[in-house]
C-alpha cells in the first residue's frame, strides 16, 4: 500500500540519516510527511516510534564505537548528534542499562 510504501522510505531515511537527524520534525520534514503522520505510519507498521527508532539506531552506532580502542565518551557522544555528554549518558544507559563508561569496561 502506499501507506507502507511511505512507512518504508521514511524508516529507510532514518537509517541512512541517523547520525545527522535530531528531531522528529527534521525526520518529518526531510521525508516530505507531517509529524502526526510519520507518527501514524510508525504505530501502525513498527512497535517504535520514529523517535525511539532513531534513538535506538543512535545507541546502536556509540556501542559499537565504545568498543573500539581510545573511543571517548564525549566524540562518540558528539558523532551521534548529542551536544551535551552527560544528556548523551542518560540516553545511553536507558537503552542499554549500563553508563557508557561501564560498557566500554565489559567490551575490553
């Protein structure tokens, strides 16, 4: 349908976007749909809002990056959008359930 046509351009934007794109409005607006409807879309084909996809795309790209040898905090932090370290740490370990500095010590 068109619907999940729109659904997957959108999911698919997001994916190749994600370490640039901050708000729902910037996703909305650059898949060419209002929030409420990009929204929609998402209630209907995912268990995620569009926000929480990127959030979780976000935290997928800074675990992998804590594992890699001298990653700081702060630049995996400020690669995924996040202008302030410790708001970054907060998302990290809702995600996740371990602080970044935490899951940066299990992965060596």
């Amino acid at each position: 349908t068109l619907a999940f046509a729109n659904y997957q351009h959108c999911r698919q934007h997001i994916e190749q976007h994600s370490l640039r794109l901050r708000t729902l409005e910037q996703i909305a607006r650059e898949c060419h749909v209002n929030n409420a409807y990009l929204c929609r879309l998402f209630r209907r084909y995912d268990q995620q809002s569009p926000y929480q996809y990127l959030l979780r795309l976000k935290m997928n790209h800074a675990a992998k990056r804590l594992q890699q040898p001298g990653a700081l905090v702060k630049q995996v932090a400020e690669e995924t959008g996040f202008i302030d370290p410790f708001h970054f740490s907060r998302v990290f370990t809702s995600v996740f359930g371990l602080s970044p500095a935490n899951f940066r010590g299990l992965r060596q």
